[in-house]
C-alpha cells in the first residue's frame, strides 16, 4: 500500500512537473529554451579555463612553443569571451521571461477569481488557498515562478557533474606499468573515489535534512508575515490616520509591533540562523576536508612523476567541480520535489470548480419588459452552515410592481437578492422566470436582466464616465444623463477632468469622494444598466433622510414601469412600494402594503415602524428645544 502511494505521489509530482513547464512553454516561449542554454554555456565555463590552464602550464614546462603557447592563450580568451557573451544574452532573455511569468502567474490568479461563480468567491478556503500561494511566494519564490530558476540550477550543476567526471576520468584509470609506487595503486584510486563519495553522500544526507527543516520551520512563516503586514497597513493606511491622532495611539501600536518583531526574531529568525550556521559549518569543514585531500592525493602523484604539473590543475579542478557540483545538485533535486507541492496547489486553486450549471436557454429579448419571476418553496443554507438563511419562501414579483423587503438584520433580505440574481441556487424549490427554472436560462443573458445596488457595492479606481458605464467605450451623454438622476452630476462635472476624471487617488488627477456621492454613482451605474429589474440593497445608508428622500422620490419617476425592490432598514422607504415584504429568521413572515401592515399591532412591521417612528420623533423634540 504505502509502495502504491509513494508510486501515485511521485507519477502526481511528474504530471505537474510537466504540466508547469508546458504552460510555461506555451505562454513564454523563449524562456525554457534560454534557461537550459544558459545553464550548460554556466557549468561548461569553468572547465574552459580548467583544461586550457592545464595544457599551458604542460607547455610552459615542457616544450615551451610560443606559437603553441599564443595558440592555447588565445583559444582560452576567445572561447571565455564567446561563451561568456552567449550566457549572458540567455541570462537577459530569462531575465524577461521571468519578468513576465511573475505577472503571468499572479494574473491568472485574478482572472480565476474575477470569472469563477460567487459561491467561492464567499468560501473562505478559496481565499486560504490564494493566500497560501502568495506566501509561499513572497517568503521563498516558490511555485510555478521558480520553475525556470530551480530548472537553471538543475541542469548547471549536472553538466558540472559530467563535465568534470569526463575531465578526471584518467586520473583514476590511467596507471603506469613501471612504477610500483602506492600512489600508483588501483587501490588507492578507489579508496580515494569512495572518501569523495561518502564526503558527498554526508553533504547530501545533511542538506537534505536541513531543507526539510527549513521546509517545516517555514510554515511557521504564514502567520508571521501576516503579522507583519496587518501591522504594516495599519500604520500605512491613511483612513485610520484621523483615530491614530486623536487618540494617540502611536506608541501603542509601535510598542505592539516591536514587541511582535523582536518575539517572531527570537523565536523563528535566531533558530533557523543556528539552523543555517550548523549546517554551513559542517559543509565547509567537509569541503575543506576533501579539498585537502584532493590536493594530497593528486600532489603526491604528480611527485613520483605519474601526472604532469599541467594535470595537477586539470584533476584538481575538476574534481574540486564534481564536489561542489554534486552537492548542489542533490539540493536543487530536493528543492525543486518540495516546490512541487506548491506548483500543485497553484494548479488545484486554478483548476477551482464553477459549481453552477450554467444553461443554454436564450432569455426572451421584451420591449415591454414582460417579465415575472417566481418563488417557489425556495430555502437555502450557505456552505458550511446547518441554519438557514432562508426558508420556504414563496412569492411572485409581478411586471411594474415597486417592492420593499424589510426585516431585522440577519433575516435574509440580502440572501433573497443573491438567489434572485443567481448568485447562488438554493438547495430547494426553485426559482422561475416566466415559469421556466431560471436554471435553464444562459447564465449571462439571465444575469443581463438586473441592476444592482448592493448594500456592500464596490467603485473602482477608474474614470468616473467608466465607473458609470462599467465598459471602457460608453455613451458620455446617457452616462452624464444617469449621473444627474442619481443627484451627482453636478460634482462630476466640477471635476478636473469630468467625467474623464479618475475616482480615488490613484494618480495625480484622482478625486476621493465621500460615502455618499459613491452610493449616488453606483445608483447611477445601475440606471446606465438599464435592466428590466432595479434592485436596490440598502442602497442610501451613507445618505441623511433628506437625500435618501430625494432619490427614491426620483426613482418612482426614473423607473417607470420596471420591477423594482428596495431593502432599507429606513421604513419610510417603503411608503413609495405597491407591496412590503417583512422578512424574520429566513421566513416571509408579513406582506402587504404600508397601510396594510400598520394596522396590525402585533406584527414585525409595526413594531418596526413605531421603533423608527419614536427615534425621529425624539430627535425632532430635541431639535425644537434646542
């Protein structure tokens, strides 16, 4: 069983191996090419220099032939020179692609989460996952963007392997017949080869050891960068400035994140230092001991005349090559399995399922805006969660009718608009448009048919005209139009550069507005919209009483005969609405126009209404005494 899984671990790893690197093919197409050029023009540099110093120094001992000597001199000037030019073109063309990698692969990133359904916008494991990726990142380049240097490293330092094995191969195999020196035992060359082996074994035993380590200290990493950055915003963010100088709070939070850092230094950076020393010191005593070694055993060779002077050089080198090499080796190996797993889970966050069937129905293209839409003995439960949000809700929205949904907080009014605009599909009873599932209907033409004003809508740093018309190309006219219904035309205009002028201060030209002129321009976006359904969730809560009277008094006017639902925790909202919809714990528990649901004194609505009622008459009492 475990041979199984070990079989299934290592075939997963390979499939993303590949999979990582022929996305990487496909969407850089110089950089893999350039990465594996660069890498064998890197590890056979060195032994350009190694052989050729050799054959000089033979030269300088032996014969002495200057136009041999100015041959080898310049064959050793013009190959570094060429081979040095070639790598470092590889490196800058690399350079670029991993340029463009890191933002390739960030950008995927987003675009899953800007296209994928809401529901895992909403689940919190979706967002750990991004979070995880991000870390893994920014803390150890990991992932898919460091495919390309770990692929460099891999292939540099297995050429330096071959190439040296080939370069001191005769050391070990070449003997002379005549000489019964020690130094020219068979024996002495294994037992050399295997010191050398077992010295680069241990290296790779330790290495190993020390990055796995390193591996399971580094998930401590998480919530100590999350630390960091939670303190770094908060000192950065400029909305919190005006509470930070009120109430003085800047030796608070200085005292908390220098405590934070010196605890996370002594706890994590002052371990994985020892860490870090002990296993560089045990290398370079390893290293040091080999190397002298190396230098014994071809010294006392090149003594009793079995090698040249020029060969001391060449095997000392290559050998000093192959150590390092192999070493390195074993350590990009073991990097590279590790970073797999982060390879893995970018692809797993990618490859995040869309849960929703999208459909293939056309919606039926009106003039007239026939549309109706239909409840069912619809509940539902968010994922994850046993309560419902709601429950058994039936109801019909007629063609042209203005509906208020009204209820405590919690009661499901917001979930009700989500499952309206399929946002989510209840678990359920269904939801129809002229009595059809709405789950048959092609998923973008159904969502073509609302305007929304969410309670918790978002502005973008984009051009005001652009924010409206939510598009880059849009008609200034009815956008301007739209602003001025919404009652902030006039700022707009006033502006810089109109509606050309950016929201937010994103460049020099940026202009921040207030929470309310903001709710105005998403008003104004859902009138550009121009959908057969408006639907406004608590769309003026920045807005004073008299204002929010202005826009729904304008409303009943803009919207015509479009359906249209408000939810607002102001009742006095409602009094312009054909039907009030009172919502407690999921259910529907009253419904009925204003003058209906006053007369019942028990009822939600009433209690409801008396509570606001009773809170404006007190205010306006304190205003006359005043």
């Amino acid at each position: 069983m475990h041979r199984n899984t070990y079989t299934v671990t290592i075939k997963n790893k390979l499939h993303v191996l590949w999979r990582g690197l022929r996305l990487i093919q496909q969407k850089i197409p110089s950089l893999l090419p350039a990465t594996v050029a660069g890498a064998l023009l890197k590890s056979f540099s060195p032994f350009i220099t190694i052989y050729l110093t050799a054959r000089i120094i033979d030269e300088l001992f032996g014969a002495k032939s200057v136009p041999r000597l100015t041959l080898l001199v310049s064959l050793a000037v013009s190959l570094n020179l060429i081979v040095f030019l070639l790598q470092k073109g590889m490196e800058r063309i690399r350079d670029t692609g991993n340029y463009r990698l890191l933002y390739y692969g960030l950008i995927e990133m987003d675009q899953l989460i800007l296209n994928t359904d809401y529901e895992n916008v909403e689940k919190p494991d979706f967002h750990l996952k991004k979070q995880k990726i991000e870390e893994a990142f920014q803390v150890k380049y990991s992932g898919i963007w460091r495919l390309p240097d770990l692929a460099d490293l891999l292939i540099s330092n297995l050429g330096t392997v071959i190439f040296s094995i080939g370069l001191a191969f005769p050391l070990f195999t070449t003997f002379s017949s005549g000489n019964r020196s020690f130094f020219n035992s068979p024996w002495l060359a294994v037992l050399f080869l295997g010191f050398i082996l077992l010295s680069a074994t241990y290296s790779v035993v330790a290495n190993t050891r020390f990055s796995k380590a390193v591996f399971r200290k580094m998930g401590d990493v998480p919530s100590v960068n999350r630390a960091f950055s939670f303190y770094g915003k908060m000192m950065q963010d400029y909305h919190r400035g005006k509470d930070i100088r009120i109430y003085q709070q800047q030796k608070l939070i200085d005292k908390a994140y220098k405590d934070f850092q010196r605890k996370s230094l002594q706890t994590f950076g002052i371990e994985m230092a020892k860490m870090q020393a002990r296993f560089l010191g045990t290398n370079a005593a390893i290293s040091s001991l080999i190397s002298g070694f190396v230098y014994l055993f071809v010294g006392m060779k090149a003594l009793v005349g079995l090698i040249s002077i020029g060969s001391v050089v060449q095997y000392v080198g290559a050998i000093s090559q192959f150590t390092s090499g192999f070493s390195e080796l074993i350590k990009s190996s073991t990097d590279s399995w590790q970073n797999l797993d982060y390879v893995k889970l970018y692809f797993d966050f990618l490859d995040t399922p869309n849960p929703k069937y999208k459909g293939t129905l056309p919606v039926e293209k009106r003039s007239d805006n026939d549309y109706e839409i239909e409840f069912k003995n619809v509940s539902f439960r968010y994922p994850g969660s046993e309560l419902y949000a709601l429950k058994n809700l039936s109801l019909k929205m007629k063609i042209g009718q203005h509906l208020a949904v009204v209820g405590r907080n919690g009661s499901g009014k917001t979930t009700f608009i989500k499952l309206l605009c399929r946002l989510y599909d209840p678990q359920e009873g269904e939801i129809l448009l002229n009595g059809i599932n709405i789950k048959k209907y092609d998923y973008q033409e159904y969502l073509n048919l609302f305007s929304v004003v969410f309670q918790d809508f978002q502005l973008f740093a984009f051009s005001a005209g652009q924010n409206v018309a939510a598009d880059i190309a849009y008609d200034r006219k009815r956008a301007i139009d739209c602003l001025n219904e919404a009652g902030v035309g006039s700022r707009i205009r006033k502006m810089p550069r109109g509606l050309d002028t950016p929201l937010y201060k994103i460049d020099a030209d940026g202009v921040d507005i207030s929470g309310g002129e903001a709710q105005k321009i998403a008003i104004a976006r859902a009138l550009y919209k121009n959908a057969p359904f408006i639907v406004l969730d608590e769309p003026t809560a920045a807005l004073d009483p008299v204002a929010e009277f202005e826009i729904y008094s304008k409303f009943q006017e803009i919207v015509g005969n479009k359906t249209a639902i408000y939810i607002s925790h102001r009742l006095s909202s409602c009094r312009f609405c054909d039907n009030i919809l009172v919502f407690d714990k999921g259910e529907m528990i009253q419904s009925g126009s204003h003058d209906e649901l006053i007369q019942d004194e028990k009822g939600q609505y009433y209690a409801l209404w008396q509570a606001q009622a009773q809170y404006y008459k007190e205010n306006n009492e304190q205003a006359f005494s005043s």
